[in-house]
C-alpha cells in the first residue's frame, strides 16, 4: 500500500501543481475562454494517456524514454512561448491573449502526458499471489494508489481556490513560473539522455561521454541525481501562496457601512484562512509521504541472522532443538554446502498449534530474497506480502519453497540431502 501511496504522490505532484495553476492564470487573463480551451486540454491529455498505457500495456511498440524525449522538447518550447507571452499580454487580470491560452493549454496536456501512463499502469502491475482482482493483496495496494490520487484532487481543488482568490493577479503567474521554470531546465537535461547513451541522431566524431558535453553533461546528471528537487520547489510555490493567501485573510482593508458588512467581510476572510490552511496540511501530507512514507518503505531490510544447530555427519541430518523455536517467531538456519552455496530456511511455530512451518528461505515468486518478522507477521523482503503462518509448509504462492523434516527426541530433523538439494534456489 505504502508503495503506491508514495510513487503516484511523486509521480503527479509536479503535474498537479502546475496544471491548477495554469488553468487558473488563464482563467482569471481570458475568463471562460480560457476555462474551456484548458478544460478540453486537460481531457485530451488524459484520453492520451489512456490510450498510450493501454498500447503499452498491450504491446511492445512503446518506448517510454523515446516518447519523454520529444515530450521534453515540447515543454521546453512552450515554457518559453507562455514566459515571453505573459511578459507582453499577460500581465494584467482580465486581459486576452490567443497565444498564451493556447500555449499554457498544449503545456498542461504534455505534462499530463508525461505523468500519467505510468500512473495508470500500476493497478495491473499489483502482485495478486494469483488469487485475483478482488484479493486482499490487490485491494491493500489499490487503497494506496486511490489514497494517493484522492489526497492531489483535495489539494488541486484547494489549490485552484487559493489561485482564485489571491491578490495581486501576478502572484498566480509568478507561483506559476516559479515552479515551471526548474521542471523545463530538469526537461533540458534530460532531453540529452538519448544522445549521450546511444548517440544515434549526431554523427559528430566524438566520444560520447558526459565529459564531451561539458556543462550540459553535468547538468544531465545533475537532474539525474536530483530529480526530487524540482518537486520541492513546487511545494515552496504553493506554500507561498497558501501563506500569502493566509495573511491576506487576517486584515480586512474594505470599507464597511454597517456590521453585516463587516461580518460578511470576517466570513470571507476565515474562508480563505481554511482554504490556505488546508493546503498547507495536504502539502505536509505530501511531503511526509515522499519522505519518511518513502524511506520508510524503500528501507532495504536486514534478514536476522542465523540460528546455531548441530550436523550429524554419520547419519546425514541436521538437528535442530524445540525448544530453541517453540516462541511463534521466526528463525533462520543456514548451511553452506561442498560448493560454497549458502542453503537458507526459516523455522516458526504455528499460533495455537503443536505443528512448525518450515520451508527454505526462498519461494518461487521472488526467488531467494529471504522472509522476516515484523510485528509478529512473517513478511516476505521483496514483494512485501504477508505470509499466512498457518500455510507455511505448503506449496504455492508467495509461501516458502517446503522443505521436509521430522520430530524426533526433542528435535526437528532435517536430511542433508534435502538441504543440500536447495541448492539451485540460492545460486
């Protein structure tokens, strides 16, 4: 759940963020022309983007690199049409400018474009242990997707509010650019990727390295290795404007003739006070959730170590003593092979039963990652699923590959033979 939470958050934050604030700039420089020629913008990049995840999903045609590559390049020129055209026509709420509404318009549907396939793909990329759709491992996940994407429309709608109602109309196009401006120089740097890997468009004779590009090849790897903070600084764009809408809703500068108009004032000031505070606790939400949410969940996880047991060589078995994993948690063995091969397994005792699961640490969905505890629960390390500790033993699944053993005087009996057959699965 938490993954998802965090990727899609990452993932349409930036594309949120800028989209509201353009489609408010234009709102409030043409009115309702400016409404509609963003709203049909906005419905044409998602019905894009629908259509390229479901050829992607379908097919090997689509290339995402390939496709980012001219969607960069579009960006940047139209990030420099709407600078140049609000500086010329834009600089005054109510005024009109064809070019500018149509050029932020294109800008809103690439940024769209850009975000959103991948977005739309996760739900069919969900791990469902083959037990379909309606799975609580599906819906656990589908909860943190749908969390994420609820949490950008609060704040979109908030966001949208905010840019409405602030004052002076500039702080919009400025909040705008500000966070705009960073996005396409992270577009200029990536846009070169493409020749510095494969150098298939140039025929320069050069070797192409990052060094032969100088400042531009440091730029791309600067954007490589900074990705998030562009991000942030879209977050201390909407934060300016929720504080400045904030402040501005602390001081009434009207003139009022009675009290009903001065308490008609006070409402409207308190209204964009929530507004400014609800956006500034969706932007902690969002900050919290790309930082501790996602470290938090990326954190690689340290399998425990593992456990004493005793080999007896003549009879070929290995002992492993009751009372040492009779405690319902769980317990690691490892045996290194003749071929220098450690063979790994677990050991947990079933709740409310006399009977142990055991099996390899391995399944054959996930390969050797390995099993650990977390709060009682045995959680598989890569795919992050719960294990039922009563299934443990039983083949299937994200389960623990089985492994044989038996009850013998206080022991459970393990043959090398079965040990050592684990081989192929740590290799």
């Amino acid at each position: 759940m938490f993954k998802y939470l965090w990727m899609v958050t990452q993932d349409l934050f930036l594309t949120v963020t800028l989209t509201t604030l353009m489609h408010m700039m234009l709102s409030r420089l043409s009115g309702r022309k400016g409404q509609m020629v963003h709203g049909a913008a906005l419905g044409a990049g998602v019905l894009a983007s629908v259509v390229l995840a479901a050829v992607k999903y379908n097919t090997n045609l689509i290339i995402s690199s390939h496709w980012n590559h001219y969607i960069y390049a579009v960006i940047m020129v139209l990030t420099l049409l709407i600078a140049v055209f609000t500086l010329v026509s834009g600089r005054r709420e109510g005024g009109r400018c064809g070019v500018l509404c149509l050029a932020g318009s294109l800008q809103s549907a690439a940024l769209i474009f850009y975000s959103l396939p991948g977005v739309l793909l996760y739900p069919f990329s969900f791990n469902t242990m083959g037990q379909g759709y309606l799975s609580s491992y599906y819906l656990v996940r589908m909860v943190g997707w749908l969390g994420a994407l609820v949490l950008l429309f609060v704040y979109s709608r908030l966001l949208s509010r905010c840019a409405l109602y602030i004052k002076p109309y500039g702080l919009v196009p400025a909040a705008l650019h500000m966070g705009l401006v960073p996005f396409t120089l992270y577009c200029f740097g990536r846009f070169f990727v493409p020749w510095v890997n494969r150098a298939k468009w140039l025929k320069w004779p050069v070797k192409y390295t990052d060094a032969s590009y100088g400042w531009i090849g440091d730029w791309m790897m600067f954007t490589a290795n900074h990705s998030m903070l562009f991000i942030w600084i879209a977050v201390a764009a909407a934060a300016l404007l929720a504080v400045l809408l904030f402040r501005q809703g602390t001081i009434i500068r009207e003139l009022y003739d009675n009290p009903a108009q001065l308490r008609k004032l006070k409402a409207r000031n308190r209204h964009w006070r929530r507004v400014a505070s609800g956006i500034l606790v969706c932007l902690v939400l969002c900050t919290l959730i790309m930082t501790v949410v996602k470290t938090n969940d990326t954190k690689q996880v340290e399998l425990s170590a593992p456990e004493a047991f005793t080999v007896d060589e003549e009879a070929g078995v290995i002992l492993v003593p009751m009372q040492n994993v009779s405690d319902e948690h769980l317990h690691r063995f490892e045996y290194r092979t003749d071929n220098n091969i450690s063979v790994r397994w677990i050991v947990v005792k079933k709740p409310n039963s006399a009977a142990f699961g055991v099996g390899l640490d391995a399944c054959e969905v996930c390969g050797n990652a390995g099993y650990f505890e977390r709060n009682g629960q045995v959680i598989c390390k890569r795919c992050d699923v719960v294990m039922n500790i009563n299934t443990i033993g039983f083949k299937g699944g994200c389960n623990p590959i089985p492994l044989p053993y038996e009850v013998k005087e206080g022991n459970l009996v393990f043959k090398l033979s079965d040990i050592i057959a684990g081989e192929k699965e740590f290799r």
